[in-house]
C-alpha cells in the first residue's frame, strides 16, 4: 500500500518539461470556416471549442499517437488519428455537411477506435438520446436498443438481459471498473442512476477476452460525463416531473477546469410513489427513493493523465406483496430494501517514449440489507471488492497494434442478517491477455487469447439436512478464450464485419450453495457444488450500408453454450413450495436484430427508423429456456426543426413498438400475449431573452394500454405494467 501511495504522489507531482501543442483550422467544402466545433482528444480527457474563425489550440500534450474528434451539428463527425513528435503540431480539417448519425468514438474495447473503425459491432447511445425516447429509468432507456430487454419489478428494479442472457452473464462496467452489487439476484437491481452518466457502449456477445469471468453474454460500459473544458466553468440543473407515480427527479452538476487540474461533483435525487396500472389501480410498495452523488478530480501533463473519481448511491426500495395495507405516500413500506453502493475509481496513464501504460484501480462495497420490519433485520450482505486492470500498449508499426494486459480482482461477501441468502465467502480473480489489431487497405483483422483463473472459497454454516444449511464450497474455476474478428468494407458505403469468440462463466454462489426459498418466486432451490464452468462460442455477422440519406443494419448471432446453468423442477416439494435443482446441460441462442434509418432529401428534418429484433434460447434436448424476451417491432418517425431563434434544436417523435407473442417458454413459465405500446416526445432548447433551457415532454404508454412484459417479476400475480406516463423535464444549463 505504501509504494502504491508513493507511486501515485510522484505521478501527481511530474511537472511538465516541455510544451507539445496541437492547433489547427476547420473549414466547409466552401473553405468558411466553422464555429463552435467541439475538439475532442477523448484518450486525453482534453476538449475546445473553434473561435470565430475555426481556429482551435492544445497545450500541453504527450508525445504519442491521439485520435482526435471534430464534431457540431449539421456537419458529419470527423476523426483524425494524428502523432504528436514535435513541438508543434498542425492539423486543419474540413467538414462535410450532413444530417447522419456521428461516429462516436468507443471506450469499451482495448484500442478505443471509433465505430467505423471498429472490429467488433458495439452499440452506442448518450443518455440525453434514451431521455428523449422517454426512459423514465437508465434500464428503461438500455431496452430500447435492439438486442437489449429488461428484467423488471414494477418501475424500480430493472435488470439488464442482451440477447437473452442476464444476471451474472451481463457484466456492467461504470467509472472504468466493474460492478459488483450481487448481480445473481433477479429482485437485485442495477444499482446505479443516469445521473452524471454521458453515454452507455453495449457489447453483445461473449467479451471474456476484454473482460474475464462473468461477460459471457455481453458488456455493458458506462461513460461518465467529461470534465470542463479547459480554463472554464460551467453547470446545470435538472428538474423532473412524472405523472404516474406522482414523481420526482432534481440534479445538479457543477464542474471547473484549468490546463493541468479538472474538478466535477453532481448530486441526484428521486422519489417515487407507487405505479398506477391502466384500471386506476396502485400497485402497493412498489415507490422508492434515490440518492446519488458523484464527484471526479483529474490531473494531466505531457506525461501523466491521472482521473479519480467517486460514486455513492442509495436505493430505497420497497417490495411488492400481498396483504401490504397501503400508508403514508412515498415512503417506501416493509418488506423493503435499503441499499448502499460506494465506488472508488483511479484512472492513470503513462506515457512512455514510444508506448503507454494505462493502469485501473477500483473499489466497490456494496452494502445491500432487507428489512421485514423496522426491528427486523432479514437479510444484510456486506460485499467488498477490489479490482485491478493493466495495459501495457506495445510500440506501434504503421498497421500493426498489440496490447498486454493483467487483470482481477479480490472479493469478500459477508452476512450480518438474520437470514443467509448466500454464505460468507472470498473470490480471487486474475486474467492474462493479449490482443492484435492489423489494418491494411479498408481491411482490419482482430484477435487475441486470454487465460483467467477465480478461486472461490465459503464458509459452512447452519446443520446439515435443514434449511440455511451452506456446505463450505472451495473451488478453482479455469479458462482459456479467444477472439478472431474482421471488418472489411464491401465497397464505398457498406461494411462487413465478422467475429467469432469463446467466452465463460464461472458458477455464482446462488448456484453453488443455495439451500432455501427463494422470496417472490416461491421456489426452493437448491445448489449444486459440482457445478462447471459456462462455456460458449459465439459467432456474429454485421452488415451496414449508409450514405447521406439512408441506413441500414443486419446482425446474425449464433451462440453454443456448454454447461449452460438453469433451475430445474425436481416434482417434490418442501413446506408447499416447489424444489427446484441448479442443474447444467448444452444450450443455444440465436437470432439477430435488423433496422434502417431513412431522412429522405430534401426533407432532412424527417427521421423514419424502424427495426426488429428476435433471440431464441433452446437447451439441447428441445425445451426453451426461461425469460427469453419476446420478439419485438419498433417504429419511430422523428422530425428535428427550428422556430426562428426562441426554439432551437427541437424534435417531435412518435414510436410504436410492438411486441410479439411469447411462447416459447420454459417450464415453468407461461405465454405472453402481443402488445402494442404508443410513445410521444417533443422538446428542444428555448430562448427567451436572457433565459434559457433545455425543455422535454415525453408521454409513455399514451392510450394506457393494460399489459404485462414476458419478463415482469410481478406476472406470476397477475399484475400489469405501468399505464400512461407523462414526463416533465426542464434543464438549465449556466
């Protein structure tokens, strides 16, 4: 710990000796030059803005190969990989007018290219464009991403599903290091607000090469909001407004910067009364409260860019059931949980002569208890983790790029509760990669190979044959993954990209030693200590055609899981509930989404998009896998317009999404009807006088339409999804 801390104060103390500058001109195809370009060296944390006359101007920069972003409105995003070897360096670029989608760089994956350039198809969204579409909750907004669904309780709990796979197979990354809040619960939730979160990067598909253990089914990789520019202030506050649940969200977000030192803090939060179902009815103690706060420091000079930041969050939740008298208001009722969540992140780089390092630490303690009673403990876990991810990227040829990297993590859960849901228990993780990317002509070829190991150790606890019984568990979990993957372009405007990759899972505690009811499913289930790693190989093929006018993208995805973990029904029951065994057996998923994008000339104010999404999930012996969610038919005409200088930036939407019949369903499950769902949303920026803000209207669910998603935990008591929702936001920016 000592040298670590020496470490970190000598980095902090480099003072630069010299003055690397980047400056530039940006122009039109007209040679007029272009205002208020945003200038972005994303790998940096470093951001300007072009003057009056499209000038912009770096300061202070490390030696080293940058990508730099150039992006405003009605231009298409350009981004230039440019080397930094002198002491000035000059780069004027031109833009090209255009009303497409930008081409954002991607952090989730190891060479942090944008999509364009990218091996692997990610998806990417800001938070203000799931806002827009409505989301109500961060979850909310993910599912309306083809491939993405949601596990749902009521309006407070959502837990991610990518193409069929959730829980411990969708591993969440925040701050630039992984979550860990016991993801193997369904009733556990994300455990996280969008507040302070600039845009989420979605991987669908196996990332254990990038990731290790638990990525099996994809990644999920939260932005956090950047930093000032530098030698400015700036900050916003937010207000929302929701009509169902008679509810609330204000934050407030301040944020300063000079050339070297960047500093930024933001407090959220929400309250929420229970869901209104389109029958006029409340649904009891499904009302909570959040309260997030996050605050980041971040240094730089031409040797050393270091960011730390931290998160605490705060869920109240309360647990729908029968036979809850409804009281008070919003104050969440007994059965509730009331959950802690601290993350603690360091961020460095060192740039080196002719290469870099760039170093991860994280902390997460997540302290999730669930109370019966004001006096009644029932459930209190206590899980600590620490965690670690280098990279070290190796000297860089004309079209050869190679990283090492060495990762894991040390965990501890403990129980202080009157119940075990899982027993006290340590978990080692460490993870060895390597990954190549060559590019030649518009040709780009990927691969990599990557070995991990967890050690899982429990304790013993209760008397052997009743339940609460956990037999101690001490067990070593293995693997070797690789990746292959190809992008190509087909010609000027259409894309192909292939990849196939193995990935795995290592058995969760819930699997390897339940031994219990499980509450709000009313199984017991019981775990299995023989239990073997997951292990798949995926394949996927994209293909994406754009010009000015017109997009379009098809994704095919096959997915063999060996050893695939599941609840199985044993016939027998203890104290009237059904048992069930954590067993394994060989499954499959497959499908794929396909969609288009379509602002006809010369109306480019006008935004037709439409896409479809489809996952299958078989075992192998012919019976479906559970909570597969149902194929879905998205439409959204969207127009953006201008009312002369009051009312800038503005849009209208309407989506209609339709969701099919679900029947193929496991055993213990049952079908779902088809629904249809009606969504409005309409804001923009206003300026009146010397006021100004930011306006959004959204209405969800518009004709109340009486529903339940295939995968609402509340469907086995026949209870419906939320009705109509109306959303109110207003946001000052000064």
């Amino acid at each position: 710990m000592k040298s670590f801390i020496t470490t970190l104060l000598l980095g902090f103390s480099v003072i630069a000796v010299g003055q690397n500058t980047l400056s530039g001109s940006i122009a039109d195809h007209n040679s007029k030059a272009i205002e208020s370009v945003t200038v972005s060296i994303p790998e940096l944390h470093k951001e300007t803005v072009s003057d009056s006359i499209g000038r912009y101007i770096f300061n202070d920069l490390p030696k080293g190969n940058f990508n730099i972003s150039f992006s405003s409105i009605g231009y298409a995003n350009k981004n230039v990989v440019v080397t930094i070897n002198e002491k000035e360096t000059h780069l004027n670029v031109m833009l090209e007018e255009t009303s497409t989608h930008m081409d954002e760089m991607i952090v989730s994956t190891v060479f942090n290219k944008v999509q364009s350039q990218n091996v692997m198809k990610v998806e990417h969204q800001s938070v203000k464009q799931l806002q827009q579409k409505g989301a109500a909750t961060l979850v909310e907004g993910l599912a309306t991403i083809p491939g993405v669904a949601q596990i749902s309780t009521g309006t407070s709990i959502g837990k991610p599903v990518i193409r069929g796979l959730s829980g411990n197979r969708v591993l969440v990354y925040s701050q630039g290091i992984r979550m860990e809040n016991q993801q193997f619960g369904d009733e556990h939730g994300l455990g996280m607000s969008d507040a302070g979160v600039e845009s989420v990067e979605v991987i669908k598909g196996p990332a254990s090469l990038l990731y290790g253990s638990d990525a099996l089914g994809g990644v999920l990789y939260f932005n956090s909001e950047k930093f000032a520019k530098a030698n400015s202030s700036s900050g916003n506050f937010n207000q929302k407004f929701f009509s169902n649940t008679q509810g609330s969200n204000t934050t407030l977000g301040l944020k300063t910067s000079s050339d070297n030192w960047k500093f930024l803090t933001r407090a959220s939060y929400s309250t929420h009364a229970d869901y209104e179902i389109p029958s006029g009815e409340k649904v009891t103690n499904t009302r909570f409260i959040e309260k997030d706060y996050k605050i980041g420091l971040g240094y730089s000079n031409i040797h050393y860019n270091s960011e730390f930041r931290y998160n605490y969050n705060n869920l109240n939740i309360g647990l729908p059931e029968e036979d809850i008298i409804p009281e008070h208001f919003r104050t969440p009722l007994y059965p509730k949980q009331d959950i802690d969540n601290h993350m603690l992140s360091l961020h460095q780089k060192f740039f080196l002569k002719k290469t870099k390092l760039e170093a991860d630490l994280g902390y997460t303690y997540n302290n999730r208890k669930e109370l019966e009673a004001a006096d009644e403990t029932a459930l209190h876990m206590k899980l600590k983790t620490a965690s670690y991810n280098v990279k070290l990227y190796l000297p860089k040829s004309d079209r050869l790029e190679t990283i090492i990297g060495v990762q894991g993590m040390h965990q501890t859960n403990k129980n202080n509760g009157e119940e075990i849901l899982i027993p006290d228990a340590t978990t080692n993780d460490i993870g060895i990669l390597m990954t190549s990317n060559y590019e030649w002509r518009s040709n780009t070829l990927q691969a990599g190979i990557r070995y991990d190991n967890r050690k899982i150790d429990s304790e013993n606890h209760g008397t052997f044959g009743e339940e609460g019984y956990f037999e101690a568990v001490n067990k070593n979990f293995e693997s070797f993954n690789a990746s292959l993957g190809y992008k190509t372009k087909v010609f000027k405007n259409l894309t192909l990209r292939a990849n196939m990759a193995t990935g795995f899972r290592a058995p969760n505690l819930a699997e390897l030693t339940s031994n219990g009811v499980h509450e709000g499913s009313n199984r017991y289930e019981i775990g299995n200590p023989n239990l073997k790693n997951e292990q798949n190989l995926q394949t996927d093929l994209n293909l994406e055609y754009g010009n000015a006018h017109f997009e379009f993208f098809a994704n095919g995805f096959y997915n063999h899981i060996n050893d695939y973990i599941f609840l199985s029904p044993t016939g027998t029951q203890i104290d009237g509930n059904d048992v069930y065994d954590y067993v394994q057996d060989d499954a499959a998923l497959y499908g794929g989404e396909i969609g288009i994008h379509y602002h006809p000339h010369p109306l480019d104010w006008l935004h037709l998009v439409s896409s479809f999404e489809s996952v299958t999930g078989k075992q192998d012996n012919g019976d479906y896998l559970p909570l597969i969610p149902a194929n879905k038919f998205s439409n959204t005409i969207r127009t953006e317009f201008d009312i002369q200088k009051w009312f800038k930036s503005a849009y209208a939407l309407l989506n209609i999404d339709y969701f099919l019949k679900q029947n193929n369903i496991s055993t213990f499950e049952t079908e779902t009807g088809d629904y249809v769902l009606l969504n409005l949303g309409f804001g923009g920026n206003i300026n009146i006088g010397k006021n100004k803000f930011d306006l959004s209207l959204n209405a969800n669910n518009l004709l109340d339409k009486t529903y339940i998603s295939h995968l609402s935990r509340l469907k086995t008591d026949g209870i419906p999804n939320i009705g109509r929702n109306i959303i109110l936001g207003i946001n000052f920016n000064f």
